[in-house]
C-alpha cells in the first residue's frame, strides 16, 4: 500500500510521524484537517473558532503523537482530541449561533420557496440533533457527518460498538418522531 492511499492504521506511517517525518505528518494533515474542521464547525458553530481550534488539534496530536500505541488507530484518537479540545471551549465560551440570509440566491418565488424549504428543514434537523442526549448526538454527528464507523466511535467515546449501535438507533427514532411532529405542527 502506498503513503498516498493514507492508511492512518497503519504501523509504518505513525513510527515515520514518531521520528519526525514531516512529509508524513503533512499527509496527515492535508487528509484529515478538512474533516476535522467540519467536525469541529457542527460542535463550535462558528468558523473562525473551528478553524483556531482545528489548529489546535494538530498542534496537540503533533505534541502527544508519542503517546498513541503504534497498533492503535491513528483516526480515532485525532478525533477524540478534536472532541475534548470542543468540548472545553463550548464549557469557557457562550454559544451564539447567526443565521445569514443572502437574498441574492432567491432568483424566481418556485427556486425561493425550495430553498427556504430546505433551509428550514435543514435548521429542524440541526436543532432536532442538537436536543439529543450528548451521547446520541456525538454518535450521530461520528456516524452521519463524519462517516465514522461503530467501531471508531467506540474508540472516541470510550465505550462498546454495540452501545453506540443502540445509541445511534435511539437517536434516529428521536430525530425521526421529532422531524414528523414538525411536520404535523401548524
């Protein structure tokens, strides 16, 4: 396998990260800092805080990548730095979440009413998942957003595969019973 195909996993790429190869921490970087920072976003909300705190993941991985076993999985423990160092600035700063309107984008009253449409069902969903118990929430954003499988999550959250299947299926019929009471509602 080639250092191109990014297998984090793998053994070879985290002892040449360990010995300070910066072409293979600069791969790491180009790969996962833009999932990272998206990540990241849907926590934090903002973009500028996502990206001061996406730098701050790399910069505390690259200082405690000395500490991950060589058989451990590189991804999930990138992740899990990402969702502490998230955690900590969402409990030392307020929260405040701004919603843009760019009337540029309304062309014709059909296209308009799509896009509000979609719009509203998107911020629904948003706020639907951000009143999930945290648990079912961060399985959600792993699962959903982040493509992370059972197992990676696991990892993250400190806990079984199997817990976070049920997890992610109690957050599904939450969000689905909250999305058809939306529908319902006047």
């Amino acid at each position: 396998m080639k250092r191109g195909d990014l297998a984090i996993c793998d053994t070879g790429l985290i002892q040449a990260i360990k010995r300070g190869d910066f072409d293979a921490w600069a791969e790491v970087i180009n790969h996962y800092q833009r999932p990272i920072y998206y990540f990241v976003m849907r926590i934090v909300r903002d973009h500028d805080q996502a990206a001061e705190l996406t730098q701050a993941v790399f910069i505390q991985a690259h200082k405690r990548v000395g500490q991950i076993r060589d058989d451990a999985q590189f991804k999930p423990w990138l992740y899990k730095i990402a969702l502490n160092l998230s955690r900590n600035h969402l409990r030392t700063n307020k929260r405040y979440i701004w919603v843009d309107v760019d009337e540029a984008n309304l062309v014709d009253e059909a296209s308009a009413l799509d896009t509000i449409i979609n719009e509203e069902t998107s911020m629904q969903l948003r706020q639907a998942v951000d009143k999930l118990p945290k648990k079912q929430r961060l399985t959600v954003i792993f699962r959903v957003y982040q493509g992370l499988s059972y197992k990676e999550i696991a990892g993250i959250l400190g806990s079984q595969a199997e817990t976070v299947k049920v997890n992610y299926y109690h957050a599904l019929n939450k969000l689905k019973g909250a999305m058809l009471k939306k529908e319902v509602s006047p």
